[in-house]
C-alpha cells in the first residue's frame, strides 16, 4: 500500500477544493470506509460503496476521482474487492479503481482490471490503465501493446507512466512502432506524431528498458469531466 503521506496530500488537496458540505461529507463517507470495510465474507452492499456512487454529485465531477480514491483506500479494498467494485461501476468509476490500484496493491493480482480497460476504446480508461501501476506490472509484451493502444486511440503518450524507463533501449518496440508507422504511410494516414517522440526512447543510446518493478510512484487521480 502506497505511504501514508501520499494520501494526506492527495485529501489535504482535495479538501482545498471543496465546499463545507462536500468536506463534511467527505468526512462522513471515509469514516464509513475505515470503520466498515468491504470483504469478501459480508453481506449486502457495504455503504461506503454507495457513497463511492455518489461521489461525483457530492463531490462535483472533477473531484470525484480523487474522493473515490480516497474512499477506496479508507476502506484498505483488496483485489477482490476493487474487482467488484470494478465490475459494477460505471466507466468514472472504473476510472477510480484504476487510479487507486498503486494505493492498494502491491503484486500482479490487479491486471485483469488494467487488461479489461485496455480492451475498450474508451480513452479516458485507456489512460488511466497506463498509470503507475501498469508501469510496475505489465509484462513487456503486454505494455507495448499498451503502448500502441495509446496511439490507436488518441491517448497522449505523456499519460503513460514511466514511459522512457520502459521503452529505453526496447528494439522490439522499436520494431512494432517502425511496423505501425508503415501501415498507416501505405493507407495515405497521417503518422501519430507521438509514435516518434516514442520511437526516439527506443534507441540503443536511449537508458535502458528496466522491466522489473520500479519504486512506488504517485498514480495521477485524475480530474478528466466523468461520464
């Protein structure tokens, strides 16, 4: 779970932004979370879920990923619950169990939640699912198709994290962005002017590709208008 300090930053940022009856039931939500979390042996919806619904019109739509965040790491979800949380919620919410995953989960058991948002070609999911954690976790085969997600569907590569610690030195990328760029000159389209800033990471003096794991870092929380 990401340090104590990164979440005090991110509330201590969002309650800045807020109204008195936003922070007050901002409050009240995380409370709720901490005092009732979810698992997988309870019955019945746990209510900081429902509060997790209703966090963009509490909170206002460009805060609500930050205050589900929050809302998510109060109530310490683990894989099986960010799964359900996942699976039951509309794409904003989706959106916020990406971002949270760096918050809450250490190890791989998250990526089919990663893997399911880049099967969609809905881009604000396409971005979130490139974060930090993607950047820990995704096998090299599968962060290169991330990669070209991100070109196919419009997503700025800036959202991708740790993107030139991963594509540095990485000729198969190289490879598969060179075979891109082909297809699209031979069909009169124009070439993605992110696939060059991209191919540039690949080369042989560019820093190396380290596929291992990489020290925590701080997922964006996103302030994309939910849907």
């Amino acid at each position: 779970m990401t340090e104590a300090p990164v979440i005090e930053d991110l509330r201590t940022r969002l309650e800045a932004t807020l109204g008195g009856a936003a922070r007050a039931w901002l409050d009240q939500a995380t409370a709720e979370a901490a005092a009732h979390p979810g698992r997988p042996e309870q019955k019945g919806t746990p209510v900081w879920e429902l509060r997790f619904a209703e966090a963009g019109r509490r909170c206002g739509q460009d805060n609500a990923d930050a205050a589900r965040v929050l809302l998510l790491h109060a109530a310490e979800a683990d894989p099986a619950t960010l799964a359900r949380v996942y699976a039951q919620g509309s794409a904003a919410e989706r959106r916020a169990v990406l971002h949270a995953l760096p918050h809450l989960v250490q190890g791989p058991q998250a990526l089919p939640l990663v893997e399911d948002a880049l099967r969609t070609n809905d881009t604000r999911l396409v971005a979130a699912a490139v974060g930090p954690y993607a950047a820990r976790y995704l096998a090299p085969h599968d962060w290169r198709h991330a990669v070209l997600k991100c070109l196919f569907t419009g997503v700025p590569v800036e959202a991708v994290a740790e993107l030139e610690r991963r594509a540095g030195a990485d000729a198969e990328l190289a490879r598969m962005l060179g075979d891109y760029a082909g297809e699209r000159t031979a069909a009169g389209r124009p070439v993605p002017s992110d696939l060059h800033r991209v191919l540039a990471l690949t080369a042989p003096t560019a820093p190396a590709a380290a596929e291992a794991p990489s020290a925590p870092a701080t997922p964006s929380t996103g302030e994309e208008q939910e849907s």
